[in-house]
C-alpha cells in the first residue's frame, strides 16, 4: 500500500514537473526562435536601405517609352553604377539581392539563376520555399522587398535574401539541447521525487504500524476478558432461580458480547492480514466438502426464517481420446483446489450469512460451484490438426467459481463501489434481523480472496436481490 501511494507521489511529482519543462522549453525554443528571425530582418532591412542610399537616379530627357533602361518618365535607375559594388559588400554575410522594373522585371541578380519566385511590394520579412524540377531538393529563403520610388513614381523594386539554414542551424541545436536537458531533468526530478516521497511516507508509515500494531494487541488482549464475561453469563442463565427480567438482561448481555467477541475476531484478523504476521496455510481442499459444511451450518437459520436454501454442483468435464493409444483423462476431484479451509471457510460463512440476513421470508438462496475450463494443449499429445482442435477442444481446470444468488433487499449501485471498504454499512436504516453490523465482513472476505490470488465480484438491484461471485485459482501459491 505504501508503495503504491509513494509510486503514485513520485509519479505526479514527475508529470507535473514534466509538464513545466515542456511549457518552459516551448516557450524558451519559440524565444529563441523569433529572436533569430527578427535578427535577420533587421539585417535584411538594413541592407535595404544600404542599397537605396547608394542607387544611382538619373533624370531621362526622352519618352520611358524610347529606352530600354528607362524606368519612368522622368528618372531612372543606372543600374550597373548602383549594384556595381554591391555584391562584394554582401557575400560575406550570405546576402543576394535582386533588382526589379517597375512592371517587375528582373533586371539584376546575385543569384546564379532567377527564382521563380513572384515580387511581394513592401514586404518586410517573409519565407518561401524553392523547390527543384525533381520536387525533392528544397530551397528555404527569408526575404525583404521594397518599392523604390520618387513621388508617385516607381523606379522598381528590391529584394534581398537571406538563406533560412542561418535559422535552422542554431535552431536545431537548441531542439538538441532543449530534449537532453528535459531528459537529464525529468531523471534527477524523478529521483528526487522517489526519495522527497520515501521521506514524506516515512511518518505515516509509522504511525499505520503503530495503529495496526495496537490493533491487534487491543483485539488479542479483549479476547480473554470477553469469553470470561461470556462464560460467567451462560452459568448465571443455568441458575433456576432467575426472574424473567433478570434472564432478558443476562440475554441481552450475552448477545452483545458475543456480538462484541465477533468483532474482535474481525479486527484481529484484518490487523494480522495488514500486518503480514499469519500466511495462509494452502493445502488439497474439496470446495465443495467445505461449502456443504457452511450450508448445514446456514441451513437451520434459513429454515426458522421460511429462506430455501440450495446448493448445486455443475460439473463440465468429460473424458477426451484423441486417438486409441492416447487417452485424456479428467481430474478425480474436480472441484479439489490449494487453499486455506480457516479462511475459505470464513469467506463463504459471511457471504452465505449475509444472504440469509438480508432475505426476508420465502425468500430464495442460490449456491453454484462450478468449474472454470481453458482450452490448452497437453503435453505428450503430438501434433494433431487444426480442424480436430476446433472440434475437440482440450480442456484442463483452470479454477473454480462460486454464485451466491439471493432474493433480498438488495444494495442501491451508489453503495456498490464502497462495498468492501472497512465499517462500511450500506443503510443503517435497512430493515434486517440482525442489526448491529460492525461493516467488516465483505473487508475480510475480499482480504481472503485475494490471499488467494481469486476474484470477488457484486451485482445488486434495490428489492430484487444480490449475486456475488467468487472466482479462485487452483494453485493459487504459484501465481
């Protein structure tokens, strides 16, 4: 138990933490990204404007129309004068410019080939992606375009382009340090965490054996002292003397200690299952030797109650031969398992009682063994077909299942899932014989069947009544 809740400390501890690094890490890569991109356009638009400072205008005497390099009616852009020195101030820094005429145009490049790439006026920081003919090879740019103009007229365009790897190199890197980070961290947090929460279990630890601890002394020290009032009680009922008020009062006495006795039994017996102090004893027992026993045992109460009370055995085996020479046979015993017969005996005696308490008169309780059968292979069978398997399936007992079915009262579903919790009582106000209940009976039933490695299941409808199955394993020492 306190294993778990450490696991499950350590483990929110992690998640949570986590959780953090991821959103520290996105938002630190996202920074860190958007600060390289804003550095490039800086530097794009700075080159910009290098190149509009040191563009060459002259003003044209003819018509735009007569001359090639014209680019407007009154001036235009001497091209070879203004990008002549351009190229080598721009090579180290991985820069290309472009120049464009007014009806876009290339007219200039760095480039060794143009891009296909379509002008975007005014844009101050984009990324396109170029492919090649073979659709594989990728191209990644970051570009700056401005519209160069005096007035209202457009002498062209320029655009300058940065290569994206300047982005994706350091941005890859810190993808790279960002995850080995968050994975050495997540390491050292969840080691820590494992330790913090051995720490913080440590005192709750102590005190859970020392509640268990002065559980079970208290249980075993009342044992004594309430079979000595219990006993005194049953002399003084013997004497002939007694007044009729006198003998209701000794009843009443006897009746609460041993109710009381029943108690300390319970507790004892869930501190030393807590605890560890008993094993359970696994031994060859006939289940259903020892459920007849618990029937006689319920069989008198449920006949003085008017409760019919039935206990079936069904049998699913039979004798398979494969061929002549190789016979199958079946288990001597068929419903014979590795159990503990205090405990197993305890398991159904509270389930059957249950039932009996809590079905009113004429009512019906139905016990089912039976066998839980799984196909497999045996050995020293040798190959046989596919077909034949299909048909023949081979079987071997895999466990056992008890139904107990009653027309009682009933549990309402919001109890359902608080069944087996400890002093647990569904409805103090529920009419039943036997009020009182110390809620412990379905706790120490569930404590058995899981020493036994079993399952035990409840399903119940208000005023319609309530089936539980227990499911117990043959062997259940080599699970």
């Amino acid at each position: 138990m306190f294993q778990a809740t450490r696991r499950r400390l350590g483990i929110w501890y992690t998640a949570v933490t986590a959780i953090l690094l991821l959103l520290f890490a996105s938002g630190f890569y996202f920074y860190v990204r958007n600060t390289l991109i804003e550095r490039i356009d800086d530097t794009l638009n700075h080159v910009v404007e290098v190149v509009e400072r040191s563009l060459v205008i002259e003003s044209v005497p003819t018509p735009p129309a007569m001359s090639p390099v014209v680019l407007g009616g009154q001036f235009q852009v001497n091209v070879e004068a203004s990008f002549r020195n351009n190229p080598n101030t721009v090579e180290d820094d991985h820069i290309d410019i472009e120049w464009f005429s007014p009806t876009g145009e290339l007219l200039w490049s760095t480039f060794s080939q143009a891009l296909d790439i379509p002008i975007h006026p005014n844009c101050k920081g984009e990324t396109v992606h170029i492919f090649e003919q073979n659709q594989v090879a990728e191209m990644i740019l970051r570009q700056v375009t401005d519209r160069v103009e005096i007035g209202r007229q457009v002498l062209g365009y320029l655009r300058v382009s940065h290569p994206w790897f300047e982005v994706t190199k350091p941005i890859q890197q810190l993808i790279f340090d960002l995850t080995l980070g968050t994975i050495l961290m997540l390491i050292g947090v969840a080691a820590i965490g494992w330790f913090l929460s051995g720490l913080a279990m440590e005192p709750v630890r102590d005190s859970y054996q020392q509640l268990k601890q002065f559980t079970a002394d208290a249980s075993h020290e009342l044992r004594s002292p309430i079979a000595m009032i219990q006993t005194n009680v049953q002399v003084a009922l013997a004497e002939p003397n007694l007044s009729n008020s006198e003998q209701q009062q000794l009843q009443v006495i006897e009746r609460i200690t041993r109710r009381l006795g029943r108690l300390v039994d319970d507790l004892l017996f869930l501190a030393r299952q807590d605890s560890g102090i008993v094993k359970p004893q696994f031994f060859a027992i006939p289940l259903d030797g020892l459920l007849m026993e618990v029937v006689e045992e319920q069989e008198a109460i449920a006949i003085q109650q008017n409760i019919h009370l039935s206990l079936n055995f069904i049998e699913d085996s039979e004798e398979i031969i494969v061929n002549s020479d190789t016979p199958l046979l079946t288990e001597t015993e068929p419903f014979s398992l590795q159990g503990d017969w205090d405990q197993l005996v305890r398991l159904f005696t509270n389930l059957v009682s249950n039932a009996v308490q809590y079905t009113p008169s004429g009512g019906e309780i139905k016990i089912e063994l039976k066998q839980l059968l799984k196909p497999k292979r045996q050995p020293g069978l040798g190959k046989v077909t596919e077909s034949w398997e299909k048909n023949h399936s081979l079987l071997k007992f895999e466990g056992l299942q008890v139904i107990i079915k009653d027309t009682g009262i009933g549990i309402s579903s919001e109890a359902l899932p608080h069944i087996f919790d400890r002093f647990y009582r569904v409805d103090p106000s529920r009419t039943h014989r036997h009020s009182g209940g110390s809620g412990l009976g379905l706790a120490i039933a569930q404590a058995i069947v899981e020493n036994h490695h079993g399952q035990i299941y409840l399903e119940s409808q208000i005023n319609q009544g309530t089936t539980v199955i227990v499911t117990l394993p043959l062997h259940p020492s080599g699970l």
